[in-house]
C-alpha cells in the first residue's frame, strides 16, 4: 500500500491501494437495531416540536437562519429517548445515539453532512459491543468486526489501515504540513502509529487525535525538492490477549520549489 498525491481543490487525498469491501452484515447484526428515517428536511422557519396522536412528544429540532440546526432529539411513544443526533447547515453531522425501548444504547455512530463517516457501532442488550464498522471518507464500508454476546470475536473482514488526508494543495519547500492517518480502531485494541528510522526526517510530531486518528506533522525546509517517501508503522495491541500485530506503510508526497 502507498500514499498517493491527488490535487484536490481543499485537501490532497492520500489513499492506500483500498479494497472496497462488502460487509457481512451491510446493516445490522441486532435484529433490534433500527435506523431513524429522518423527516426534518434541510430548511425551516422556526424550530420544530412534531408529537404522535396521542400527545407525546415524536421529535423536536431548533432552527437557525433557516436551517434546521442543533440537537435533534427523537423519542418512541412511551417517551423514551429513540434517537439523539446533530445537524449543522441542516445536514446531519456529528455524533448519533441510537437506543431502544428499554433505554439501552443500541447504536453509535458519526455522520457528516448526511453521509455515514468513520466509526460505526452496535451493541447488544447487555451492552457488550456487538459490531464495529468503519467507513472512509467516501461512504465505502472497508472494516468491519463482529462479536457474540459473551465478547468472542466471530470473524473480521477487511482492511485495518484506512487512508490518509495531506491538509495542503501543494507542498513546497518550506512548508509545514499534516498527515491524517486514519486506522480502525475496535475497541479490543489499541492502535499506535510511529515512524520508522529514515533519512529524510528524524522525530515528527504525531498527534492521536481520535482513536482511529493519528495526525503527523511534517516539514520540509530541511527536505530537498522531489518524490518523498517516509516509513511508518501501524502498532495494534489487543488489550486482552496483549497480542501484537504491526503494519508498515509509506507516507509519499512531492515537494516543489518554493517559487
């Protein structure tokens, strides 16, 4: 797998050689997990209260500059909390809590601007983890691990090392920089991202910014113009067995005059 350097028009792309994977179970594990189909739409006038015929409260959502935007709260008719979410600009983003009848948690997952991103998780009643998913910045479903009620992993399918973001359009000489890695992280394990011995630099800054999330800054005024390639290795530890599993990679990207 390598990084490739794309000039996009806010970030450039750095992306593995990715197998867009179909998962085994493409919604659910839990025969009682549920996705809210929202009705809120993308504008208003005023915030909203929606109530079921019999009186108690179904959802409610504030409004801003013409956009549903804030908490979004939606509940069954026994008036337990079904879902809790976040819009901004209208467009569901951040963070979704999804529980059942009896108030457990039943589903965690993170969204932006509409569209599953990242971290995607399901729990059973006795709130063990029960599926974990993660999907990349294009919606793809890439990583995805199951468990039974006891905790026993049933299978994994997928690839763990997910892709990279190079936050600057060009890169020259000069410049500073940052590396998003991006890493499935169950939580069985613990994910560290480290770079390995190389000529080009000594010890950048790395920032585990999220779980899944390694941010590396680089710089370049000691680096010369030209292809650039610098080693890194993913470290996975499962936190009950202590087993260790490593993958290596490559952070590549180009650097041009500063002209």
């Amino acid at each position: 797998m390598k990084f490739k350097l794309l000039f996009v028009l806010l970030t450039v792309f750095v992306a593995c050689k990715q197998k867009k994977y179909k998962p085994r179970y493409p919604k659910s594990l839990l025969p009682h997990t549920y996705y809210v189909d929202h009705i809120v739409g993308d504008s208003c006038k005023e915030a909203k209260s929606v109530y079921y015929q019999e009186g108690n409260i179904k959802y409610e959502i504030d409004c801003i500059n013409g956009k549903y935007d804030g908490k979004f709260t939606y509940y069954f008719e026994n008036g337990k909390i079904r879902e809790q979410a976040y819009y901004k600009n209208g467009l569901k983003t951040g963070l979704s809590f999804v529980y059942n009848e009896n108030g457990n948690l039943i589903c965690k997952e993170f969204w932006n601007k509409n569209k599953l991103i990242n971290e995607h998780f399901e729990y059973f009643d006795n709130g063990k983890i029960a599926q974990y998913d993660f999907l990349n910045i294009n919606n793809d479903w890439v990583y995805q691990k199951v468990w039974d009620s006891t905790g026993k992993v049933l299978f994994q399918t997928g690839d763990p090392f997910i892709e990279g973001l190079v936050n600057k359009k060009k890169i020259k000489k000069g410049d500073d920089f940052t590396v998003d890695i991006y890493v499935a992280a169950p939580p069985d394990v613990i994910t560290d991202v480290k770079i390995l011995p190389n000529k080009i630099v000594s010890n950048p800054e790395i920032r585990k910014e999220k779980p899944y999330l390694f941010i590396v800054k680089i710089e370049t005024k000691d680096i010369e113009v030209g292809f650039i390639e610098i080693p890194y290795i993913i470290i996975t530890t499962n936190k009950s067995s202590k087993k260790i599993i490593n993958y290596t990679d490559k952070i590549s990207f180009e650097v041009v005059t500063g002209k």
